[in-house]
C-alpha cells in the first residue's frame, strides 16, 4: 500500500494552490464584499448560500454546513479519498506525490526515495505490459482473441475504451517483450506477473487470456483479470496483491464510468470484467465489478462517494440470493441516508452479459428499475423464516432482525427499517424496538446505546482561543511559554498547544493549511466548526480579545497552583519556598479579585 505523504509537501502544496481557482472551475463564484459565493454544489438551492474566504483558503455552506480546506473539497466534490485529494492537487501544480514509508527515521530516507521510485516504475511496466497485450490482438497470431471478443459482440471502440488486449498462449513470450532490463525483471515480479512452479522454474502468470487491465482511480494500471480461451481449468485469473494493487479497494470499471460521467446519478454492480464491458458496449456505462472478492466495505465507500444510488446484480439462484444476503450484512453498518440500494435478481440461467443482448439497453434498464431495494430484500429473507401468524413466529423475526437493525447508523434508514419491522410485528412505538435492542445488548453484555447529544457551542475560554487561533493562526506569535500553558487542566488544552505546536514549526501556515494537517485527527470536526465559527468581533480586535483569553488562561494556571499548594499545605505542610510562592499567589489572585 501507499506510504505516508510528507507533512511539509502538504502544507507546500496547499501554498502553492488557490482555493478559489479550484472552486470557480466547478461552482460558478461572484465576489461580494471580501468573499465569494455561489450556488453550494452539496445540495439543492436556488439562493447563493455557499461562501468562500480567500483569504483563509477555506469555503463554508450557509445552508447545509458543508466546509472545510480545498481538500475537503475535492474529497467531497470528486469523492476522492484524502489520498486522491493529494493527488489531484499535486497533479493540478505538475508535480508528484513524495509518498515515503511510516518509519520517519532520517537515516531512512534513501530508503523511502527508493519506495517511491519503485511504485513509479511499477506503473510506467504495467502501462508497458498493457501496451503489449493491446499490440497482440493486431497481429494474425491472436486470431483466436479477435474472434472470441467478436463473439462476445465487443466493437473496437469498448475494447480501446477498457484497454483490452490479449496475453499469447507462449510460457515466457510477454516477458521476454516487455522486461528489458535486470531492474524490469526484478519489478515484473513485484507486479505479480511471474509464476514459480515446483521445480523453481519462472514463467509468465497470464497465458493464453483476453487481458482486462484493472485501473486505479488516477488511471494507472495497477492489476490484470485474465479470461481463459484456450479452455483452461481456471475461467478467471486475477494480478495477486502487490505494492500498488489491493483487490479489496478496487473495482473494475470505476475508471473508466467516471471518466464519461464524473457524477453518475447510479452504478450497477455485476460479477465479472465481461458483465461490465457487455453493457458497456449497449450504452449502459455504469456498471463495475468486484475483482473475484466478495463485496467489502472498502468497495461500499467507493460505491457511495461516487453516486447516491447502487443496484447490485445477481443471478437470480441460490447462489446469488446467498452473495446478496453478505453484501446486505456488509453495507448495514456503512448505510448513508440519502443512498438508494437495490438489489437486482436476474432470470435464471441468465447475467448481465446474456440479459442485456435479449432484451436491450431499455429493456435492460427497466428490469434494474423493478428491483427490490434494500429493505424489501432484507425483510423478505427474513419472512421466509418465520409464520407471522403465530406469536413465536413474530418473537422470531424480532430476533432475526433486530440485531441486523443494530448496525444500521444512518438515522433516517434506521428508523425506517424498525417501522417496517414494527408493522410486521403489531407494533405501533418504534421505542419499544429501541428498548428491544438495548435488553438485547445487556444480555450480550454489551452497553446499552445512549442518544448522541447535541454539542452546544457555548463561548468558554478554550474554545475562543482555539476557534481564533484557526481563523488567526498569527496569533500564535502572542503564545511566548508553551511550557506554562502545558500546566493547565482545562478540556481542550491538548488541541491548543497542538495547534500552537504547529502555528509556530510553520509561521506562515494558514487556516485551510491548519485544518488540512489536522483532517485525521479526532477532534478535526470540532475544529472544522470552530473554523466557521462567528465570532461577532470586529476585525481590529481579534488580537486583543486572543490576549485578553489568554491572560485568563494564565490566571487560571496561578489559581490552579493555589489550589495544589493549599491542598498540599493541609495535608503535608510546605516548603519554605512553597510558602512564599502561596502568599505571592494569593496577593497576586486577590487583586485581580
């Protein structure tokens, strides 16, 4: 996997980057005042209610509170992992991500350079391998391949659009083309593209297979699925894990569906690479794969941050029915509200590839529309367990359900699922299933769940000092003994000296450069909001109100002190030294009484 992108690179990067440039190419932005707005691009409106600040390189949404650096952003915008945020950004400036290894040891770092080089030259050998296999099908060798994939009705337009190509049936013929060099040799296996039998003799992984090379979501190839035709035992074989492929954290297809519609207003999830070229070529450009692995929860987020509505497709046998029921087990817990699943289950004996050539992309397209979604699939299950007419029958749904029901975070969703199971059950108080599910978790010696409560964004001491020092992160030169401030035991006194810690390694460092360096830590929501947070002070007294907090802050370390000397004094007795300090604190603190 991908190693850690260097703190300082980041903070460079968003130096270099203007937010507003970023926003204005995809929100159409007009100045008003000393900041921009425009219509938010996360929700419907008609009034501009989405902001953005120059100035602090940070955007915020009146309406449905959306906010944050250019990273946030793009993750939200282009449903890109942090990762891929950096990425972007990196790619928008003309220069490469420094990915290093998580030992930050300095004698480390050739190594971590070397770590670099080597995804880099993975890459730049994959997109060679492709190029070989997408050479072999114009040469009167692949005659085979040609007819094969002209059997299977794929024109030259989806064979180019996915890169398909074709691996010569010959034990080391891909190798001996593509591997150049000791150093190739060495990254052809590291890519997965060597087998070693018994006997410790190396031959070329793919033989004799339609190559679908599998891309990440900057385009790379980072994998191969290979389709026997010369009758093999195994149909399919996939790329093993590497450096740069996770099969886990990729689906088939992604790439190329976005490229023709970055927002997809849906995706169709089907069984293999044929399924999705299939459609492909009918007009149906949405659908993905997993790559031969069960649905994961990884795939679930790549799912959701790219479309707000997902049709899984499965033959419509036991087999498939039973490849639903895990998919369903794994996307509970992962349920967005706003998201629309279905569960699309299609005639026997056929797949996609088959349905699709029958009845065409309309007729292909309506029967997905028929498909059940996520509740009436779950509950339908269920009642295939249970008589309903009877009382143990209804007391057994309860318990089949329930603890399925648990997992579901997404308030709306969940709610709707027990009110479903409510009417099922003669219940009419969707409380009584809540209370269900708690005497279930005490029963498993688990804690009963406690609602979540609202935050009240109160003006104490902390949080003005925080919440001015992420707008004004200058302030922070006002901070000259981090040593005394370290002494306080205040609640969020761990998230300004962090803050301060970082304002001062970076003095030029702003707000979104601020936020962005915090995006994984814990309290980074909290400090979003603070970010945003109006404050109502005029702008000429910022410092001021920073240095009068502060000085708060400071008279709440000496009261503190007080306090444990004259805990001390009673229990033990002072030093003469600690004495002196104790009057001194007493005469200090009673003045400003």
């Amino acid at each position: 996997m991908k190693g850690l992108i260097p703190r300082d690179f980041i903070l460079d990067l968003m130096a270099r980057t203007n937010i507003l440039d970023v926003i204005s190419k995809r929100v159409k932005m007009k100045k008003k005042g000393n900041n921009y707005f425009g219509c938010c691009p996360f929700h419907d409106e008609k009034t501009a209610s989405f902001s953005l600040n120059e100035k602090k390189q940070i955007y915020y949404c009146f309406g449905c509170g959306a906010s944050g650096s250019v990273v946030n952003f793009l993750m939200q915008y282009e449903r890109l992992s942090f990762p891929e945020a950096i990425e972007e950004l990196a790619s928008m400036q003309g220069i490469r991500v420094p990915y290093t290894d998580n030992n930050n040891n300095p004698s480390d770092q050739s190594k971590q350079i070397e770590s670099r080089n080597v995804r880099r030259d993975l890459y730049t050998l994959m997109a060679k391998i492709t190029n070989f296999y997408q050479q072999q099908l114009t040469l009167p060798t692949s005659k085979d391949a040609n007819q094969y994939l002209e059997q299977r009705g794929l024109n030259a337009e989806i064979i180019a659009r996915y890169k398909i190509g074709f691996a010569p049936n010959e034990w080391r013929l891909t190798s001996q083309n593509v591997v150049k060099s000791k150093a190739e040799a060495t990254l052809y296996n590291q890519a997965g593209m060597l087998v070693k039998n018994d006997s410790g003799n190396q031959y070329d992984r793919f033989r004799g297979r339609i190559m679908f090379p599998i891309r990440d979501r900057q385009g790379n190839v980072i994998a191969f699925g290979g389709r026997t035709i010369i009758n093999d035992s195994a149909k399919y074989i996939n790329s093993p894990e590497t450096p740069i492929f996770h099969k886990g954290f990729q689906l088939y297809g992604l790439y190329e569906a976005l490229e023709i519609n970055r927002n997809p207003q849906q995706l169709i999830v089907v069984e293999g690479y044929m399924d999705v070229v299939s459609l492909a070529q009918f007009g149906i450009n949405y659908a993905v794969a997993a790559l031969g692995t069960s649905t994961s929860e990884e795939h679930i987020k790549l799912l959701f941050r790219a479309t707000d509505s997902v049709v899984f497709c499965y033959d419509g046998d036991n087999a498939g029915r039973n490849a639903a029921w895990r998919a369903l087990n794994v996307l509970l817990p992962c349920l967005i509200d706003g998201k629309d699943i279905t569960f699309a289950f299609l005639p026997q004996n056929e797949d996609p590839d088959s349905l699709v050539r029958k009845i065409g992309k309309n007729g292909f397209e309506d029967y997905l529309k028929s498909a059940p979604n996520l509740s009436k699939f779950l509950f339908d299950e269920l009642l295939k367990q249970v008589d309903l007419k009877t009382a143990e029958g209804k007391a057994k749904l309860s318990s089949l359900a329930l603890p399925l029901l648990d997992q579901v975070k997404a308030k709306a969703f969940r709610l709707n699922l027990l009110q479903q199971l409510g009417n099922y059950l003669g219940l009419l108080d969707v409380s009584q299933l809540e209370q269900l599910i708690n005497t279930i978790r005490v029963n498993n010696d688990k804690k009963p769940s406690e609602p979540t409560p609202v935050p009240q964004m109160k003006l104490t001491t902390m949080r003005i000092l925080i919440g001015l020092l992420v707008q004004y992160p200058d302030l922070a030169k006002k901070v000259s003994d981090l040593n005394t401030i370290r002494q306080v035991k205040l609640a969020g006194i761990e998230i300004f000296i962090e803050l301060l810690e970082l304002c001062q390694r970076y003095p030029n460092i702003n707000t979104a450069q601020l936020l962005t360096e915090c995006i994984d830590r814990p309290f980074y929501k909290q400090l979003n909001r603070l970010s945003t947070w109006e404050f109502h002070y005029q702008e000429d007294e910022i410092a001021t109100i920073f240095s009068h907090t502060l000085k708060e802050l400071y008279d709440n370390i000496l009261a503190q002190r007080q306090d444990e000397l004259i805990a001390k004094e009673r229990v033990s007795g002072l030093s003469t030294g600690e004495k002196k300090e104790l009057a001194t604190l007493i005469l200090v603190l009673s003045k400003k009484d």
